[in-house]
C-alpha cells in the first residue's frame, strides 16, 4: 500500500475510533476491517503514531473467548496519561472509587475473578447493602466490571484505563507503609 493511501486511513482510522457508534467506545477488528480494509493492523499502527503526537493512544482489549483474534478484539482510542482523580471524578464519587479498587483487588487476588456475594459482603462492611447493589450496577454499566452467574470480572473499561501492575504495586507500597 502507498504511503500517502496509509496516511489517509490512519487518520480515518482515527476518526472513526474518535466517534461513538454504540453504548461501548471503539470498533470491534471486525468493524475497522470493514471500514478500512484487510490490512487493517498496518493502518492502525500508523494511526498509533498519529495519536501518539496527539497524546493519545489506541489500546487493544482481546475478547474474553478468543484473545488472540484481532478481529474480535475492541481497538479504543484513549488519553496516554492516566487519568487523574478529577477526570474520574466526573462520573464516579469517591466511594464507587474505593469501591471499584477494593473490587478489582478481590478479582486480582483470586485469579482474575471473584464470587459476586464476596464482593458484596465485603463492601456491605463499609456501605449499606442498598448502595452497594447500586455501586455495582453503576460498575457494569459502565464497562468496569461484568457479573455472570453469580461470578464478576473485569470488563473492558478496566482492562483499558487500570494498569494492573502499577496498580497491585501501589497497593503492596501502601500497605508496606503502614
């Protein structure tokens, strides 16, 4: 492919990745290879360096039941930095925060999952049963977490915006100053 004609793709790449079609941000590998052609990954690495100059990148959530298929991954354009506790705070209070942070902990903890009524015993510690039920829907809604019979996981928001390694990291620095 011309260099000048994978220009052009990127940035509509860009583009369509940048406008929200659905209730979930991004396109399915799929989608962008509908959009964009069947050599769709080249384009989106040029596009990874077009949204790099802008602070951006495009990060890559496999699907759960296939993780090594592109095709069924969601591909997101997202902020480079993390986002801080005021960005957050636009639409999680800070107890859904330090909900979701004891959450994903009991899922890292237990191998990347944990029985949903753990979950809720341990929240219902600190808030009451009514407002966790209301913390957790506000998580699945959101696409932080997922719960299946009776089970919750991670879901793509986490897997996208949580380094879970820095995130274990500060948990285990925390703890070691206490």
């Amino acid at each position: 492919m011309a260099e000048e004609e994978l220009q052009k793709k990127a940035l509509k790449a860009l583009r369509l990745l940048l406008i929200e079609t659905s209730s979930l941000p991004g396109l399915k590998g799929w989608e962008l290879k509908k959009h964009l052609g069947k050599d769709y990954l080249e384009v989106i690495k040029v596009a990874s360096i077009e949204a790099d100059k802008l602070g951006m990148k495009i990060a890559i959530v496999p699907d759960d039941e296939a993780p090594k298929d592109f095709e069924k991954a969601r591909f997101v354009l997202m902020t480079k930095e993390p986002l801080s506790e005021a960005d957050y705070s636009r639409w999680l209070r800070i107890e859904e925060i330090a909900s979701l942070a004891m959450i994903l902990v009991e899922i890292s903890l237990r191998g990347g999952s944990a029985p949903l009524d753990v979950i809720i015993r341990i929240l219902t510690e600190k808030l009451p049963r009514w407002r966790v039920n209301q913390i957790i829907s506000k998580l699945e809604r959101l696409g932080y977490i997922k719960e299946e019979n009776g089970v919750v996981f991670k879901d793509w928001r986490s897997k996208v915006e949580i380094d879970e390694t820095g995130f274990i990291k500060d948990i285990i620095l925390y703890r070691q100053d206490k």
